[in-house]
C-alpha cells in the first residue's frame, strides 16, 4: 500500500503472525500552508493483513452529557 499524511495520526498495520507495525508517512498539516511537502511511503500488506486508521474527528469526538 502507499499513504501519505497531512498531520494525521499514524495508522496500524498487524500481520497475520501478529506483529504490528506503525504506518505513517511524514507531511505538513494540510490547510496552513498554500503548497504543503507531502511525502509517500511504501508498507507490504500481504492477505490476512489487517489495518487501523483513525480520523481527527474519532479523536475529538465529545461524549453526550447524561
């Protein structure tokens, strides 16, 4: 797979064998600057890969007052 960020959090990416490994692709946060340095980075994922992205709004989502 190939991701790029823009001040995302980083995702996760387990194996089938059960190890896990941060994916994440340096770059600028996106809206701040006119032409922001986004860069690629390149992770293998072979079947039975499973992988964790999460969004700012899943960050800062607020809990209903009771």
């Amino acid at each position: 797979m190939r991701i790029s960020a823009a001040g995302h959090p980083p995702g996760l990416l387990r194996t089938p064998g059960g190890r896990v490994e941060v994916v994440q692709a340096p770059g600028m946060v996106l809206g701040l600057f006119d032409h922001p340095d986004l860069a690629e980075r390149r992770y293998d994922m072979a079947p039975g890969c499973a992988l964790v992205l999460v969004t700012d709004g899943v960050l800062e989502a607020r809990r209903g007052t009771d």
